[in-house]
C-alpha cells in the first residue's frame, strides 16, 4: 500500500506555545513554581485542558532549562545597578554583593578576640602567676579540658 503524502496524518497537530505563554511559563519556573504546577497554566486551544505533562516538558524545554538562570541574571543586573548607584540602599548592595560575588564573608564568633585586660603583664615570681590564674578563675569560672 502507498503512502499518500497529502492524506493527513493521523493524531492532533502538535502543541505550539504562543508568546505570552512562553513568558508566563519563565515566570513560573523562575519564582519555584514545580513543573506539574506550570502545567496546569498552559491550555491547549485544541482540548481547552492544561496540558499534559510529557507534552508541556517537550513543548517549553528551552524556557525548563533557562528560566532560573535568565531571572537570576536580571535580578544580579539590577544588584549591580543599584550597588554602584547613589541611592541609600548601595552600601547594603554592594556587601550583598561583594559576599556573593567576590567571596567576602561576615567575621565568625571564633574570629573575633576578645580584647585583654590592659597591656601584657609580666610576671617575676611563681606566686604572682598563682595568683593571676586564682582571679581569672573567680572572674570567668574553671573551665574543664575536653580531650
């Protein structure tokens, strides 16, 4: 049996997003929204039903694999902007950004030294040491080794 090529082909025409769908979709998967969710915003004009989700990966796979990457740009874009504009919130950006961006990091308890008594003391007898290490006990408290 031949083929006739004019003869239509069997099954629906394939589902071709529109613009404004395409963009409603970025939206979505750029804001967290899971893929079974954006589905159901997508109608298909031949059934007026969301779309399946087999047909929704296969129809919006370039907005799937670029959505995140293409929102996270826009929103570094305007961090930049505004970190190196004059406006009162560029201190709170540019350190927003210099942490993300340029590996800057906020100092860590175990970084910060508590500041001594006064200037290093010098000790002349074994019985002044004792009595610096018994007011530092009743100033702080003993503390037990851990090994």
């Amino acid at each position: 049996m031949k083929h006739d090529s004019a003869k239509k082909p069997n099954g629906r025409p394939a589902f071709l997003p529109t613009k404004t769908q395409r963009e409603i979709v970025c939206a979505l998967l750029a804001c967290g929204v899971p893929h079974d969710l954006c589905r159901l915003h997508v109608i298909n004009p031949e059934t007026h039903r969301p779309l399946n989700y087999r047909t929704f990966v296969r129809a919006f796979e370039h907005e799937i694999q670029t959505a995140v990457t293409m929102q996270c740009a826009r929103v570094t874009q305007n961090l930049y902007r505004i970190a190196v504009g004059d406006s009162p919130q560029a201190v709170q950006a540019a350190m927003f950004w210099l942490r993300c961006r340029a590996g800057w990091r906020a100092a860590e308890p175990e970084d910060v030294k508590p500041p001594l008594d006064g200037p290093p003391r010098t000790f002349t007898s074994e019985a002044e040491v004792e009595a610096h290490v018994k007011e530092l006990i009743e100033r702080y408290g003993r503390r037990s080794r851990t090994n």
